[in-house]
C-alpha cells in the first residue's frame, strides 16, 4: 500500500504544478495584453486624389500600393514623393558577374 500512496502523491503533485505553471502563465499573458493595448488608429491625412494619368511609368495603382507596403513596414502613415527605378546597368561589373555566377552555381 505505500507504493500506492507513493504514487499517488506524485502524480498529485505533478499534476498539480502543471495546472498552476499554466495558470500563472495565462495569467502573465493575460497582464501583458492588457499592458500593451493597440493604440488607436491614426486618421489618413486628406490629400488630392491621384491623378488618372501614369507619371514617370508608374500608374495610381501601383503608387497606392508602395505606400501601403511602406506604412505597414514603417508602422506609421507614409507620403511617396519620389519613385525613382534603378536600373542593372547602375550596378558595377563585379558585383553583377558574382551575382551570375552565384545563381548559376546553384542551378546545377
């Protein structure tokens, strides 16, 4: 009967610093998401629309779209004032025949 016991308490035990661990975990979470509430959302600053006409090759729809992907990377409200496209041949000799090499190196 004291083997029974034994392992009775143990498992008792061990049960029972599982619950708890969970129950201060949850408990930590639970403090920390109240802590770090998400701020409210900036209002979009009024601007003139875009006009329907491409400028420099790149259209209205493809100008929302850089600066959607720049506010989400910067996390705050971005204005595009510039796009400027750089071109391969920007790129020095070296640099490019590396990069040729590398990709064909590993296409093999």
């Amino acid at each position: 009967m004291s083997d029974f016991t034994q392992a009775l308490t143990l498992s008792v035990v061990g049960v029972g610093t599982v619950y708890s661990a969970l129950i201060v975990t949850g408990l930590v979470v639970g403090l920390i998401g109240r802590l770090t509430k998400a701020k409210p959302p900036v209002p979009a600053a009024k601007s003139a629309p875009l006009p329907e006409e491409s400028f420099s090759g790149v259209d209205r729809h493809v100008l929302v779209l850089l600066a959607a992907a720049a506010t989400v990377a910067v996390k705050r409200p971005v204005r595009i004032r510039r796009v400027r496209f750089v071109s391969h041949k920007q790129v020095p000799e070296l640099w490019a025949a590396v990069g040729r090499a590398d990709y064909s190196e590993r296409k093999r």
